[in-house]
C-alpha cells in the first residue's frame, strides 16, 4: 500500500506534507514525492527510496506554496524509481494514489490511440492522463473527477490538485480508505487519521464510493452517484504523541514493549474480573447453535487465527475452518447454512482479507472481525467486529498487535464456549485467571531478555533456522519463523514437531539452530522426544521452555530459555513475544532495517 496526503492552507504546504508523509512511512518507503501549487502553476519534488531522500532534494529545491499533496510509495507498477514516483500528472493536474487500477492497460491502450504520450509504468498515470483529457476539452475539475472515476476500476484512494484552483483539492475514495481532516482555515486529507494526528483530530471518513472537494473551509462529499451527501466529523482517539518513538531506537522495539500493557487493555475489555467470566460483545450469531467457523487473515494475522481454530475447538468445541485469505477467496469454500466467520487483520485493510471477507459475506455466512483499526473498512464491513486493543502499530512487523489478536481469540473461544454449555464456570474461572495474569509475565519476562540476546547472536551466524512447535505453539513456530524471515532476511521454516521425522529431519546438521518451543504440558514429552530425535542427529537445539520443562530438557539442547510457568491455554501469548524479541535482536545485529524491512509495506492493500 502507499500512503497519500493533501493539504489546503494558508502557510507553506510542503514542511506539513513531509511530516504527515513521516507517519505514513509505514505504508511505503520505495520512493516519495510532493506536488504543490505555486501562484497556479503545479510543481513538484520527487526522489527515489526512502523519504530522507525526498528531504534532501527539498532542502535544495524549496517547494513554496500553500496547497498541495504528498505521496509515500509501495511499488506495483513500474520500478521503485523516481521516474515512477508519485505525484504523476500534467501541466493541468496532479494525483496521488493508493491502490491499483485493474483496467489501466485498457485505459492507457484508448489514451495512447488518441495521441496521448505516457511517461512512467505506473497504473497511477491513466489517472491524471483521464483528468487531463477531460479537463483539457474545458472540464471543471469536479467534472474531470466525477468523469474520470467511473471509468475506473479497482482500488483506489487519490488525492489531486489543478492548476489555476489555488485553494481546492479533490479527494476520491474507492477500496482504499481516506479521511478528510478539518483544521481552521485549513483543510487536509490523509490515508490514516494518524497521519493528519498532529495537524487535527477532527475527521470525516470517506466511504467507499465517495469523493469530496476540499477547500480550506471544509469539504463537500459526493456519492458514487455524484449525490450531495454529508459525512460525519469525528474526534480520533490518536493524538501526535502516540506516534512516536519515545526513547527508543526502533518503533519495534517500544511495541515489543507495549505487550503489557496492550494486553492488559484488551483483555480487561473481554474479562469481568470480579466474575472471572468473558464478556463478550454483540455478536451477529449466536455461538451456541453455529454449525461452524470459518476463521481467515493473512501473514501473522492467520498465524492468530491458527491459533485461535486450536481454542475454539479444544475450549468450545466448534468445528472450525481456517484458511489464508488469499487461498480461501480462490477456493471456493463449501460453508454452512447459519455459519460465521471470523476474521482477523490488525490494519482492518489487507486486500485479501478484505476479499474474503466480502465473499463469505455473499455466501451467508455472518461475518465477526477481530480487527485493531476502528474505521478500517473491515470494521466497517463485518457485520460485528471486536477491537484489539493495541494502539498504532508502527513497526511492519507486527507485534503488539498480534498478541492482542490472541487475546481477543482466547475470549471468544471461552465465551463461546460457555455459551454452548462445554466449558464449566470453574473453568473459566481458572483460564481467565490464567490470562489476566499474562501482562506481568510479559512485562517478566521483556524485563530479563538478556537469554535472548545471547540466543540472537548464534542465530545472526545462520543461513537457514528451524522453528519447532506442538498444537497451539506451532502456530507461534510460524510466526517464529516469520519474523525471522521478515526482519533479518535469514531463511526460517517453522514446523510441527511431528512432523520432523516426515521429511525436514534431514536438514538437521550443526549449521541449522533448531528452536523449539516446548514449555511443560500435555504435549510437552511428546515435543520433546521429537528434540532428542534432531539432537541425536547433530542438530543444535535451542528452547524455550518454563521452569517446570527446563531441567530435563538441559539434557541435550545446547540453550535453554526459561520464561514464566503458565497454563498451556496462554502459552501461546506468552510464547509469541520471545520469538518476536529473537528477530527483532538478530535484526539489530545484522543491521537490517528493522521497521522498514525491504519489500515489505505495514498493510497490504493491492492482491
Ligand atoms: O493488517 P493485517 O493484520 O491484515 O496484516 C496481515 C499481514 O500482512 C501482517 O500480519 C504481516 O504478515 C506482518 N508484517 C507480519 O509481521
């Protein structure tokens, strides 16, 4: 995804427009670009990789001028380069855009036969090549937009200005979120109401279809169907503080250690303490009598989702689906008459996930999101969503955002499974204890991570490292595995113990650290024999492990980690933030770029 902004003022634009392009960062760091309006003229700055670069040539070129839109790219179409950078456009007009436009082959085919002469790859550029033919033939720019969008296709949000409107810019939404933020004498427009944090609080959330001309005393908003409609301004809960770094080095880092207290958040939204009971929200089924769940999400999303297909099975006893996104949307899924969904996505954003969602939608199924952003169009779209809890998540890995996913799932699967009369009061008693408790062993164990320093730095030697894990902690192997993968560029595989002896056993030699995740429990003999197999073999064995697991385990593994004793139904909480704190470790000593990993974008928005 990219991140795109505008701004329609009375003080310069281009200082204002960096530093919301700072806080959209996140969303796409292969090149950056501005464009403003200087006494009706558009000009623009753009610069290849990430936005330093931008800074740079800003600092040799001033951009004035009191109106204007700035860009942050994810390349689709066309290579990272500056010539592809955004803004695209014309003398007459200039876009930015997030999203794809599916039919800009075709578009680009009709312009071209007419004469119209392209200058970059991207699908961005049919866009301003469209506005530019009909404004050309004497459009207004509200007739070039309302002519230009319905020949779109696809996902888009854009943000434009023309030259001769000194204080206008248009705004259209289509897939991709916008929110307009209200300023005095000032107007702006974001991808994310954290981009526009330090500039206002005050939105207005573009929905799906909408455009709107925004000028700096407010902004008019259009249907798909060129209707007059209003659009409510709210106040977000983001303030500018929100989205820093504090003292910390990396925004990874700081999530790592907002665990604690994300997950206390969350769970005290989804626990009654003085009961020891779930609470759970309004649901759009009714979890007693649903034939089945189909749970779905993409990257570390799915790895929660995985999990939480264990929980709901084992605590309340539903037959559950669970499937990547962007398999299960191609699949085509058999599912039941009254059944639901449950999707997860920190952003609410993922393309696939969003596709998925709409499809199970189509197919009856009652759709619950578990989703971290209010307002995301997943919230939106769900007939019922639950919030994780956990703030802005900044870092392309994810983190915080993870575990308050696992926290919502464990609710669920407890409330679910009261509510279908398998899970005693005493029970559920004893496991919402278990996971109010999980915020202090977090804040334990992020406070003695020296082990997993130490752990870092065998594991930054390696070229390829195993992940080990039994029932609900082979999904955090995964996610092991993943965020090895994703931040130090190191090759992960993450299997189930069990199946070691079926196939990737023979990997093991002293070159492959092998890391399992065998705290004491039910599965914890059967995991390790499956450790003593690789040991045997010469494999090196490294594990996390509790107290209780740690003695016989220092038999044969070469390190031992020891974290909080805990009921194996939130071992797996417990167990993702030593796996996410080993890739964040290795990322510092490789050097690699931790909250912008190459190729890498925070949600992804295109297929
Ligand atoms: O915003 P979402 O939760 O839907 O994002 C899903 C994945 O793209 C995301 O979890 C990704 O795998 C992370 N970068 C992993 O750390």
């Amino acid at each position: 995804m990219c991140g795109i902004v505008g701004v329609v003022g009375r003080v310069d634009a281009a200082p204002r427009l960096l530093e919301a392009l700072r806080r959209l960062e996140y969303r796409g760091y292969d090149s950056a670009g501005i464009a403003t309006l200087v006494n009706g003229h558009i000009e623009r700055r753009r610069a290849e990789g990430k936005l330093i670069n931008l800074e740079h040539v800003l600092d040799r070129h001033a951009l004035p001028g009191t109106t204007g839109i700035g860009h942050t790219r994810w390349a689709t179409h066309g290579a990272p380069t500056e010539r592809n950078a955004h803004p695209h456009g014309t003398t007459r007009v200039s876009v930015v855009h997030n999203g794809i436009i599916e039919n800009h082959a075709e578009l680009r085919a009709e312009l071209e036969a007419e004469g119209v002469v392209f200058e970059t790859e991207t699908d961005t550029e049919t866009v301003a090549r469209l506005l530019d033919h009909h404004l050309a033939a004497g459009a207004t720019p509200e007739g070039a937009t309302s002519a230009t969008l319905k020949r779109l296709n696809g996902a888009f949000g854009l943000a434009m200005i023309f030259a001769g409107h000194g204080r206008k810019m248009i705004a259209a939404r289509r897939g991709s979120p916008l929110a307009v933020g209200y300023g005095e004498e000032e107007m702006f427009v974001g991808s994310d109401a954290l981009a526009l944090a330090p500039l206002t609080r005050r939105i207005a959330y573009m929905e799906e279809g909408d455009w709107a001309v925004v000028t700096d005393s407010g902004a008019q908003f259009f249907d798909a169907e060129d209707r007059k409609v209003e659009r409510a301004v709210k106040l977000t809960a983001f303030s500018g503080a929100a989205v820093g770094k504090g003292n910390y080095r990396h925004f990874m880092e700081k999530e790592l250690h907002e665990h604690p207290v994300v997950l206390g958040d969350t769970l005290r939204q989804y626990i009654d303490p003085s009961s020891r009971a779930a609470v759970l929200p309004e649901l759009p089924f009714d979890p007693a009598v649903v034939p089945r769940l189909t749970l779905s999400a993409c990257g570390s999303a799915y790895l929660a989702a995985q999990v939480g297909r264990y929980w709901f099975e084992q605590i309340a006893r539903i037959p559950v689906d669970s499937d990547i996104a962007s398999e299960l949307r191609y699949r085509e899924p058999v599912v039941p008459k009254g059944g639901a969904a449950v999707m997860v996505s920190q952003s609410g954003e993922t393309a696939d996930t969003l596709a998925a969602l709409r499809l199970l939608k189509q197919l009856g199924q009652k759709v619950l999101s578990v989703v971290n952003v209010d307002e995301s169009s997943m919230a939106r779209e769900s007939d019922g969503k639950v919030l994780t809890v956990a703030g802005p998540e900044i870092g392309v890995a994810s983190t915080k955002a993870f575990t308050a996913q696992l926290a919502v799932l464990a609710c669920l699967a407890l409330g679910f499974g009261r509510a279908r009369g398998v899970l005693s009061a005493e029970d559920e008693a004893r496991l919402t204890a278990a996971l109010l408790e999980v915020p202090a062993h977090a804040a334990a164990l992020l406070e003695n991570g020296e082990d997993i320093q130490d752990l870092a730095r065998e594991v930054v030697q390696a070229r390829d490292v195993l992940f080990l894990g039994r029932g609900s902690l082979y999904p955090i192997a995964l996610e092991g595995a993943l965020k090895l993968k994703e931040l130090s560029y190191i090759h992960a595989e993450g299997y189930a113990a069990g199946e070691m002896k079926h196939g990737p056993i023979a990997l093991i030699d002293p070159a492959v650290p092998v890391i399992a995740l065998c705290p004491s429990g039910p599965l914890f003999e059967k995991t390790a024999s499956n450790l003593q197999e690789a040991a045997a073999r010469g494999g090196r064995i490294m594990v996390f492990t509790d107290a209780i697991g740690a003695p016989s385990l220092r038999r044969f593994a070469e390190r031992v980690v020891v974290l909080p004793t805990v009921d194996p139904f939130v071992a797996p909480i417990l167990h993702a933030i030593p796996v996410q704190l080993l890739a964040y470790h290795v990322a510092v000593l490789k050097g690699t770029d931790v909250d912008q990993p190459r190729n890498l974008a925070k949600a992804v928005t295109v297929e």
